[in-house]
C-alpha cells in the first residue's frame, strides 16, 4: 500500500477496480482469426510477383528449452502470412503455373492419437483442406516423396535459407542446393517479395493491429493508475500482461520492458526486478499480440505521479519532438525525414537546457546529440515489432517514400544515464520515451495509439485518479 493525495493506494485493487470498470464491449472481444480471405489474398498477390517455377514455405519448428519443455511456440511470420496455419512441423508449396485445384499445397502433422493426448489437437491432413483452403494436403512424412515430383521441370525455387534452423528436417529441403547446381536452376528468397506485401497493409490488416493496439492502451492506462512508490518493475509488468490475457491478446508481441531509474536509460532492459522509488521514471515499452499482428506503445511516467521540473522539461522535449515528426507524416515523405524532424527538435531542446552546447547544427553535424538520443525515431510494424520491409528505395533511389497502408513507430527519445559525464547530477537517471503507432492514410496519417495518454497533465491526471481529458485522435 501507498498513500497518494490522503488515500491508502492498493496498486492490486486499483488494477482490478479498473478492469472491472472497463466497458463491456472490451471484456468481450472475440478470439476469432482474420477470415481465411485475408490469406487466400495474401498467396495470390504473392504469386502474381513470382517469374514462374514454385515457392516453399518453412513452418517455424519447436525449439527445446529443456528436457521435454519447449520454449512457447509461434508460428513464423512469413508462413503464417501465406497460410494462416499456426502448426508446427508443416510446410508449403505454392505453384501458380499448375492447373487450378493444384496451387496451394499444405504438408502438415497428420492426426496421431497418442500424441494429441498429450499436446493437442492437430489439424491433420482433413483439416488443411477444410480449414485452411490448401487445394492438396499430404502427410509432412510424404514431403521428401512428393516435393521431388514437384521440382521436375522448373527453373526457379523461391526459398528462404536465411531460415535454416538446425531444428528443420528433411533431406528433401536440405538438398535444394545440390538440386539447383545439377539441374541450373535458380533460387531466389522469398523475402524480397513477401516483404513488399506485408509493408503495405489491406483495411483486415489494419482492423487487427488496432485491436493489438487498443488492447495494449488499456494495458497503458491500467498501469498509469496502479504505479505507486515501493511496487516492484514486476508488478507493473504482470498487471500489463493480465490486461493482455484478460482482453484476449494470446501472447506479447516481445518482451516487455519496465526500466525504473536508472534502468530507464536502457533502450532493451528487461529484467524488470527493481524496486520503483518515488523520484523514479518510469518507461514502459510493450506490446500485445493480436491474430498475430503486435502493437508497440510506449509510455514515461512518474512513479510518484507527479512530474519534477528536470522530469518535465525532458519529457516536454520528447513529446515536442514526436509531435513534430507526427506532423512530416504524409504520402510522399520518408522515414529519413520524420527522424531527422525528431533529432533537430531533441538537439534544440537539450541546448535550451544546457545540456549540449553550440548550435542545433553544430551538434547534429558532430554526432554529439548521439549521448542523448541514439536511435532511429521509427521502424515498420505489422506482423514483427520490428517488422519487414525496406526503408531504402532500390539502389540509387533514396529512401523509401511513405504510401497509404504502412504503419510504423514514431518513437524519440532521451536518456541520461547515472554519472554522465560533464552533465549535472540533477538529470542523472532520467530516460524518457514516447512512441506510437501510426498509419498513414491517403490524406496524411492515423495515431493508432492516440488513446493512451501522452501529455504531461493527462498523464499526471490519471495516476492521481481524476480521469483522462479527453484524448483527441491523431490527424488524417
């Protein structure tokens, strides 16, 4: 317990209160998947950019941790994207020169009695017809009998070694070198065009990240009104993932991240074991997973509730900075220069405190503002935290230009670590970070996140128990 404003502050029962307050319709999300459209247009547009020959897909395999434990299984992304099946043990062809009804091969796990009782339900060979739309389905212990049969006659295999776990099987995958040099024909990656598609999200795309991210506000906002002097970065972390759970979101999108203190200054901290004290920040960087697509919100709060002068006056230059590259997104900009918006707001803002010297040009030209600020303002996000997708335009053609359908962080940031060198103890500590996740939209740009609150006075507003402003929509 804390005591906050005169009232005995119980951080559990603030949580639960505020769960069991939520509207209706957000404790009642549906489970259910993205419509087996959604994939069905996902392996046409991808076969429509294949130069012929055929495409094979790797499911993820399982990765023992120990013993008989595994680490939690995921599906990988790209299979995922072409097939919709969460399954192990599975792989996919796709041939769009075959006749129609011969397209989209499936080879999965077939039914196993004994196995299912101890580990699950499988879809076996039926429910890859039936389910997931495959035209053919095989046992995966025919794959090294009809892959073969496959290959005959073609020029060109779409295939992604960079996948090459030592957990992969099958003497059939292994050997697509030693076929390629006999036969002449060519390998290409499937990562050059799948990462195309998947940078340009469809309206069921963006429809699940915003659950994602609504699910992760909620998250957010629970936390801003438990945090109080004394609770461990643990507590917060596991209030943040019951939200998670108890809105539906299966997983996290990656490991959350509570840096308290000192551990604020750490872009990836992840222990989450330190006890918060009351003159602490706090950033909390996390991210549900929903139908597989993952948000990424960040938010800085006081511990205590209340921000000090050196805490807002860092805050303000972040939040200033974000602001401002917000404002650059449109299509037709580029990722190069929101960041570059970012790092001359930031500069400016770390002179005006004395905390760089010389001129916003000056300090950009040399790097120094790298002490403070050392990472990119953005990266794309989708299906991955760090989602695929280039950020240069072909060789020679610059950065990629922003277009309708991509989504992507906006996240600056300033850290100042304990014993700075040539920097007043008074800033020691403080790392604060803000980011959202924004779409851009035909006419300018979508914050996903603008739910969550991000201003000093509502942030401040919320973990006093006064409620949130109203929080206005991010501009279109």
């Amino acid at each position: 317990m804390a005591v906050r404003n005169g009232w005995i502050v119980n951080a559990g029962a603030v949580a639960v209160l505020l769960l069991a307050i939520a509207p209706a319709a957000a404790q009642n999300r549906s489970h259910a998947g993205p419509p087996d459209e959604l994939f069905a247009k996902h392996r046409q547009a991808f076969m429509e950019r294949m130069e012929g020959g055929i495409a094979i897909f790797r499911a993820q395999p399982e990765i023992p941790r120990n013993g008989d434990a595994g680490y939690p299984y995921r599906q990988d992304s790209d299979f995922y994207y072409v097939t919709g099946f969460t399954e192990p043990g599975a792989v996919a062809v796709l041939r769009p020169g075959a006749p129609e009804g011969e397209r989209f091969v499936l080879f999965v796990r077939p039914h196993d009695v004994a196995a299912e009782i101890w580990t699950g339900h499988r879809a076996g060979v039926e429910g890859a017809l039936e389910n997931y739309e495959a035209d053919r389905a095989y046992g995966i212990d025919s794959l090294d009998l009809v892959i073969p049969r496959y290959l005959q006659g073609v020029d060109r295999l779409y295939f992604d070694f960079s996948k090459d776990h030592p957990w992969a099987h099958t003497e059939a995958l292994q050997g697509f070198r030693a076929w390629a040099d006999t036969t002449g024909a060519q390998i290409l990656g499937t990562d050059a065009i799948v990462n195309e598609l998947r940078l340009i999200k469809g309206p069921e795309e963006i429809a699940l990240l915003q659950e994602a991210i609504d699910i992760t506000v909620d998250a957010q906002r629970a936390a801003m009104a438990a945090i109080v002097p004394g609770m461990f970065e643990y507590e917060v972390e596991a209030l943040i993932e019951y939200v998670f759970r108890k809105r539906g979101s299966p997983r996290v999108g990656f490991n959350s991240i509570i840096g308290s203190g000192p551990n604020a200054t750490i872009l990836h901290y992840e222990e989450n074991d330190r006890r918060m004290e009351a003159d602490d920040m706090v950033v909390m960087d996390i991210g549900a997973e929903w139908a597989y697509y993952t948000a990424d919100v960040t938010r800085t709060v006081p511990v205590d509730g209340e921000f000090s002068p050196q805490e807002a006056a860092i805050y303000q230059i972040v939040l200033d900075a974000q602001t401002a590259a917000m404002d650059i997104v449109r299509p037709g900009a580029t990722i190069r220069e929101i960041h570059v918006e970012a790092v001359e707001v930031v500069t400016e803002g770390l002179i005006r405190e004395g905390l760089l010297e010389g001129t916003v040009r000056e300090n950009i030209e040399s790097g120094a503002y790298r002490r403070f600020f050392m990472h990119a303002t953005s990266h794309w996000l989708g299906l991955d935290v760090h989602d695929v997708g280039p950020y240069e335009a072909p060789p020679g053609a610059g950065p990629r230009i922003l277009e309708p359908g991509m989504v992507f962080t906006i996240e600056p940031g300033v850290y100042i670590a304990e014993g700075m060198e040539g920097v007043d103890p008074k800033w020691w500590g403080i790392g604060v970070r803000i980011e959202d996740d924004v779409l851009v939209t035909e006419s300018g740009y979508r914050n996903l996140s603008a739910g969550a609150p991000r201003e000093i006075e509502a942030i401040e507003a919320i973990m006093v128990g006064r409620g949130v402003p109203e929080v206005v929509p991010g501009s279109e």
